[in-house]
C-alpha cells in the first residue's frame, strides 16, 4: 500500500527504509499521542492509514526538507530530534525545534511549491512519510479515511498560521501575505 517513490530517500541517501508504519503502529500512536493530531481517529484508523506510511530511520545532522526543494511528501517526526532552520536576513536560523509526533511538509505536498524551510536532524531519528502517491492511494483505496486525514492536515495548518499570525514576531509573515 505505501508507495516509496517520494524523493525522501533521495534527499537523504544514508537513510534507512525500515518498512511501513503498520511495522512499527504502537510506537506511531505513541509519538504522535501528544501533539493530539490523531484524537480523532479510532485504532483502526490509525492502523489502516499506517499502511499508507513508510518509516526511515535517519542519521544525524541530516537533510530531509530543504529549502527550495520540490516536496511530494509530508513526515511525522518518530523518535529523535529535529530543527527547521529558515534564512532570515542571510543567516541560517533555527525557528523551531521538532518533537516527536510533529508534521512536517504538509504545505509544500498540497500547493506543489518548493519547501520554505529546512528541516536537519540533530540526533539519529526515525520519521514516517506519506508520499503523495500513497496518499492519493489512501483517497482511492478509504475515500472517508483520507478526507478525515487531509481534514486534520487542514486544522493543523490552520492552527500554525493562527499561530504565526498572532505572534510577535509575524511581521515577516504579514508582509508576505
């Protein structure tokens, strides 16, 4: 059901596969559990969609979204630890520090843009991807399934721009929209 044909192995090539999610679904539940992203969805549900995901462990200080870069994946972020680093002002910037259960990529899998950050790891870590051809398999294959997830996507997304928008600092944001 997943499909690996998602440049995140080409982004990283020292990455390793280490299968489907449905490999690894209590270690998944557990690291997304906190960021409440799957509060919604039964076990089954999450069990079903970790069908759809691929698991790759990666070693640290590497590169698995670059600025720039085309994106046809989003990624959980599993075990280990991760930045996303921004150019502000001709310095490479740390803007946030990912914990586990964390998505990244989101944005650049739905509008089709290049990434607007990188993210590097900064210990050895584990994510699991969903490339964009799983996830249209996922709209075919469970049609009630996949909208509840881009639903979710939708409302994370949301809550990040919420977010930029009522920080102090989203003066860059505001003068980009």
């Amino acid at each position: 059901m997943a499909n690996t044909t998602s440049n995140f192995i080409e982004l990283q090539p020292d990455s390793e596969p280490l299968g489907t999610v449905s490999d690894f679904v209590n270690e998944f539940i557990d690291a997304v559990q906190p960021q409440h992203l799957f509060d919604d969805f039964s076990r089954q549900e999450t069990a079903l969609l970790s069908n759809y995901l691929e698991v790759y462990g990666v070693p640290r200080q590497s590169t698995v979204l670059r600025v720039g870069d085309a994106g046809d994946f989003l990624a959980f972020l599993i075990t280990g630890k991760a930045v996303i680093v921004k150019n502000i002002n001709g310095v490479d910037t740390v803007v946030h520090e990912l914990s586990p259960g964390e998505v990244i990529g989101e944005i650049s899998l739905f509008d089709g843009e290049t990434r607007i950050a990188s993210c590097i790891t900064t210990e050895p870590s584990d994510f699991a991807v969903l490339s964009s051809q799983s996830l249209n398999a996922l709209l075919a294959d469970h049609p009630r399934l996949g909208n509840k997830f881009l639903l979710m996507v939708v409302k994370l997304t949301a809550k990040r721009l919420r977010q930029a928008l009522t920080s102090p600092t989203h003066s860059a944001l505001d003068a980009s929209l």
